[in-house]
C-alpha cells in the first residue's frame, strides 16, 4: 500500500481533544489562524501530498491506531494539497456528509486521543 502523506503531529489544539472524544479529528497544517488551531491537530507534512487521494478502503494510522477509509468528501483531498486541512469523522460512514471529510470506520475514542502526541505521525496509505 503506497503512502499518500505521512505527517508529524506537532501540537494539539486545546479544545482539539474534546472534539477528537467524539469522533472528529481535525487536521491543520502548522501556521493555521488561531481560532481554527484551537480545535485542530496541528501537523508537517513529511511525505505527499500524493496528487491522487485515497478511496474507501484505504487505511489511516494516527500513531499506532489504524482504520479503514469508508468515505471520500469531493473536496476533502483537494483541501489536503492546498492547506494541509482535513476533518476526519471516525463514524463509519459510507458517505460524507460534507465535501470537506474524510469518513472512516469507527475507533475507540479513548485510544485515539492517547494517539494524538507531538511527534507521532498520521499516514494515509492507499487501498
């Protein structure tokens, strides 16, 4: 499976973590305004953004937790190449509800926000 970014966590936003418990993990790329870094996980990209964006079964790791991509937004990878944002909901969807999401199958929240540590890398390989 061929990487389509891998990214370095490197701060979370303060009320990131509340949103995260419920699902939601929003990605920035650093140097986001202010407003938008306080409910977002600040990242550097590492590797990518690879010009083609993933597909329902491709696979997402945040540190050593893995799930499967169920839904690609239209404009969600765009956003990736652009700005480095994209709001990932672990709910398992088979569609987006907006075009800016990724959706991918349901975790526990409780591991997901143990993942979320600067340092650790999030990477999205490709189905």
């Amino acid at each position: 499976m061929s990487i389509l970014i891998k990214t370095t966590i490197t701060e979370i936003g303060t009320d990131a973590v509340e949103l995260v418990e419920g699902g939601v993990l929003i990605l920035f790329a650093e140097g986001a305004p202010p407003e938008l870094a306080e409910v977002s996980v600040m990242h550097r990209v590492e590797e990518g953004p690879a010009h083609a964006g993933p597909a329902a079964g491709s696979v997402i790791e945040v540190g050593g937790l893995t799930a499967a991509v169920t839904a690609v937004g239209d404009a969600a990878w765009k956003k990736v190449i652009d700005i480095g944002h994209v709001v990932v909901n672990f709910n398992g969807a088979g569609s987006t509800e907006r075009p800016g999401e990724i959706c991918a199958a349901e975790v526990d929240t409780a591991e997901l926000v143990a993942a979320l540590q600067p340092g650790a890398t999030i990477i999205i390989r490709a189905a």
